[in-house]
C-alpha cells in the first residue's frame, strides 16, 4: 500500500477506493504503522510547532507593549498537546473499531474485526491531513470540519466493507458516528485534562 496514493484515492474517488480495500487482507497492525501513526503525525507536529509559533509571537507583542522582558514560551505545553493530537485519533480509531465490530450483528453487518478497522482508518484520512492547520492553533480547529467529510467516507464505505443491508445502512452509520463522536470526548477531555 502507497500511502499518498491511497490518501490520494480515498479522498478524490473514495467509492472505487473502497471497492479496492474491500479486496485487501491487510493486518491491523501493518495499518496502524504503516498509515495511521504516520498520519496521526501530521497534526502533532503542526500542533507543536503552530503553540510554539504563537508561543514567541505572544512574548513579543506583550513585550513590545509593556516592556516587561517575559518570555511566554511553552516547550512543555507544545509538547503535551502535540501528544494529546497524536494519541486521541489513534486510540479513537482503535477503540471505535473494536465497538462498531460488536454491534455489527446488530445491524445485520459483517461481523469482522479487520474490515471495521480498515472502514474506520481510512475514513479518518480527512481528519488528520487537515491537521496540517495546526500550524495556526486556533485556525487548526476549523480543520476539524474536514472530519464532516470522514463520516461520508465511512457513508460510503460501510456497505461494501460490512456488507451492511441497505435498510441498516443508515442506523449503523449513525450508531457508528456517534461511538466515534462519544470515543473522541471522552479522550479528548481526558487527555487534555490530564496532560495539559
């Protein structure tokens, strides 16, 4: 697997790109290492740099103004926070795979543990890529609307990798999108309670 090529596919003709994955036997693990974490980097980095970019511009504008001589630079919280933007999609995605799998009986579905994290992994490719928009902290939020369109992805991609019947398409979907909304809260607040 190419990751820029499947990055590429997944977001410019998700629905024949799911039709190929549908047909891969991948590993779990291969595509935590060999897509998600490589991924999940992406707003981490950004994040770290983007804090410590606002960082130095606060110490100067509030120096400049008041003449104090303070310096507002937070390695450690670029740090922490450049974690908190790695770990919760990754733990997020993992999590709701594990989930989405169990309730797949459910909803008439496939039951099948590596289909459901292939669904949810590449559907998560908007997500981080506009992690890139970190860069501007809190302009990177806005990058979040980009999830909007990974759950269209994980629209399209719920029938051929489950197998779900047409008039379960929709409930699984929604149940789907909320354990990933509920998963990605509850870490998002936790981690960033505890970290930061």
């Amino acid at each position: 697997m190419n990751i820029i090529e499947r990055v590429k596919n997944i977001i410019l003709k998700p629905k024949q790109e799911w039709e190929i994955i549908e047909k891969e036997d991948t590993e779990i693990s291969d595509i935590i290492l060999k897509y998600v974490i490589p991924l999940a980097v992406i707003p981490a980095i950004a994040s770290f740099i983007g804090y410590l970019l606002l960082s130095f511009v606060f110490s100067a504008i509030f120096n400049t103004l008041f003449s104090t001589g303070k310096v507002f630079f937070s390695f450690w919280y670029a740090i922490k926070n450049s974690f908190v933007e790695f770990a919760i999609p990754v733990i997020v995605i993992v999590l709701a795979s594990v989930i989405i799998s169990a309730l797949s009986d459910t909803f008439k579905s496939k039951n099948d543990l590596k289909k459901t994290f292939q669904l949810l992994a590449y559907s998560f490719t908007p997500f981080l890529i506009a992690g890139i928009l970190m860069l501007v902290p809190y302009l990177g939020y806005l990058g979040r609307i980009a999830g909007i369109y990974g759950f269209y992805l994980l629209y399209l991609g719920i029938k051929p990798m489950l197998k779900t019947p047409e008039d379960q398409h929709v409930p699984y979907l929604a149940v789907s999108i909320v354990v990933v909304l509920v998963l990605s809260s509850i870490f998002g607040f936790g981690l960033s309670f505890i970290l930061l």
